[in-house]
C-alpha cells in the first residue's frame, strides 16, 4: 500500500478496505459508510471536517491517513470565457485542466488530464513534449471533477454538465484508474454524474478498447484520428506504428457492437498534410463500418513551427465533402487559444 510521508493515502482503500479497517478499529459497520462518503461524496481534506464520527476515531484516523487533495496553483481566463486551471499535487507535480462554457447550449465541458505529461509523443500536442512523469490516481483524477464544478457553479450558476478525458495524457495507459475515476464520479454514492455524458479520448490503443468494451463503463469514445491513411499518421503519431488504423478500426467495431457509447473521430486540420479532399475521401471510407460522427478541429501552434492551420475556406470544403457523403460532421472552433487552452496546448509551463 502506497506510503506518503509515512502515512498511507486513505484513497487509495477500496470500499471493503475501509470496511475492514472501520471494523479493525472496533468501530460500528455504518461508520465505513460514513468515511467513505466524507471521502468521496463531501470532500473532506482532512479528518478533523468529518464531525459525525467520533474525535478519537479522527484523531486514529489522522495518525495512518491522509487525504492528499489536488491544489489550485493558477486559475486563468481566456476571453470567450473558458477557464484553464492548473492543479499542484502532493508531490509538487503540475497537472491543468480546462472548463468550456457554452451558455447558449447550457453545456458546461470539463476536460481532465489523467497523466503528468504524456509517453506517446504526437507532433502536434505541447503535453507529449514534456514525455510522462507518472500516472495521476483516482483521487486526482476525481477532484479535477470536484474543483472545476464548484467553479463552474461559482461563475456561471451551472454544474458541470459534460466531462472529456482529453486533457493531458493518455487515459487508456492509465486504465484502471482511469475506468475507477468514473466509476466513482458517476456512482450514486459518489456524485451520480451520467456516464452518458462522460467521454474518453484516446490516441488508439487497441487492446484497451476491446477492454473498455468488455468493461462496459457506458461511456463514449473519441479517437484522435488525425490522418486517415497509415503513411501521414505513422508521422504525426508515433503510437500508429503498432497501433495501425486496421486494428483500430477493428478494435472501435467491436466498442460499436459491445457499447452504446457514440463513436466519434477527432481530425485536427493541418495545413497542406491532412486537409485535401483525397484526404476527405479516405476519412470517409473509414466511417463506414460503424455508427461515428467527425469532429473537425482548428489546430493550435505550439510553437515548433512544425504545422499550421488550414484556412477556413478548406476546412469547409473539406466538411463539405463528408456531409457530402452522409456523413455526420462539426467543425469545432478553437476555445481558449489566448491562455494556452486549445485542443493539444496543455503543458504545465512553470
């Protein structure tokens, strides 16, 4: 069991741990319940908050545990009025995460990081630059959630109505505490948030959709496509060598048939590489298998020069010719690019 200045990580228990621990310490079964929810449904971040358990179970508890919850490091707004925050944790790490308003819709996006930095290296994305420092628990994970809709409530008078993960990281390398995180914001004695408006965004890693298909959590899947042949995304996305879009195809027919999550392909237009329409034609082919919608996305510069946006008159032409094809496409305008928000942008600049 993981230690923290020798004291354990109460989060890191499951529900039968704390059973047993409740029991060890002579107490009554109903007070696990009660830790447990201070723990996961209040918030507690230290023990002395839990008032309807006993002083001298607090003070034991004190002595073995602690609650190591994220911290706000910087809170910054951008002016179409998304919010990205940055999160200190107990190690000193830095993690951010980003709030996406869009009042007219009453939609209220949360994007949470599931990773210190990200291994897979994709050319457009400022995360992947800074390689992987460690997998984030369930705690964190969690209070990204807890923090961000407590501000969201706080600013617009409205929780937090949807939750992408899609901040830094890859959420299916940190699998278990991933599907656990969900499990615990969606659970009825966690925050009952609907999976259904929960969503997982993966670079593609096969045999961990099969997995999440297998596991059922009820959520949908975003694939960060990019490239709709082998050759262009073997260049931007390293994880395409032993993750080729056959096996991912596969892999997403297989979520298609086990899940009744939306299937979505997330496409980042760079200029003169992916935005032509042989590139659109290709793209097409690959929706034919299974129900999917394409999300056309501004791409954001992060500062290497590598790429550039496409223009908007060929981001059109280019939506055209899939809508062309019935296919179901949205061209999602970049947000928050002034504070270094946007999609593929996160990257704990000290």
């Amino acid at each position: 069991m993981p230690v923290m200045a020798e004291r354990t990580n109460i989060r890191l228990l499951s529900r039968q741990q704390i059973r047993d621990l409740v029991e060890e310490m002579g107490q009554p079964r109903f007070r696990a319940g009660q830790l447990y929810q201070w723990i996961w449904q209040r918030g507690a971040a230290h023990f002395e908050e839990m008032t309807n358990l006993p002083k001298s179970l607090r003070t034991q508890l004190a002595q073995r545990f602690v609650i190591p919850r994220i911290r706000l490091d910087k809170l910054t707004r951008s002016v179409d009025g998304t919010f990205k925050l940055r999160f200190r944790l107990h190690d000193d790490h830095l993690i951010e995460s980003v709030l996406i308003p869009v009042a007219k819709d009453n939609r209220y996006t949360l994007c949470v990081s599931t990773q210190v930095g990200c291994s897979l290296h994709c050319t457009f994305c400022a995360t992947g630059k800074m390689g992987l420092r460690r997998q984030l628990t369930v705690g964190e994970i969690v209070d990204q959630y807890v923090l961000v809709n407590r501000l969201c409530q706080e600013h617009y008078g409205h929780p937090v109505t949807n939750i992408v993960y899609m901040g830094m990281g890859e959420p299916l390398l940190n699998y278990k505490n991933t599907i656990e995180s969900i499990a615990r914001i969606a659970s009825p004695d966690g925050y009952h948030f609907s999976p259904r408006r929960i969503t997982i965004s993966t670079a593609g890693i096969a045999k961990q959709i099969r997995r999440l298909a297998d596991d059922s959590p009820r959520v949908n899947l975003a694939l960060s496509l990019h490239a709709a042949d082998d050759f262009k995304r073997n260049e931007i996305m390293a994880i395409n060598a032993s993750n080729n879009l056959d096996a991912l195809m596969a892999a997403l027919e297989y979520f298609a048939g086990k899940s009744k999550g939306h299937i979505t392909f997330e496409y980042i237009m760079l200029k003169d590489f992916n935005d032509t329409l042989e590139d659109a034609t290709r793209l097409a082919a690959l929706c034919r298998r299974f129900p999917v919608k394409v999300n056309l996305i501004e791409y954001n510069p992060t500062g290497d020069g590598l790429f550039e946006k496409s223009a908007e008159s060929r981001v059109n032409a280019f939506a055209a010719a899939l809508a062309a094809k019935r296919i179901t496409v949205t061209v999602r305008r970049s947000r928050g690019r002034d504070i270094d928000a946007a999609c593929g942008q996160l990257a704990n600049k000290r």
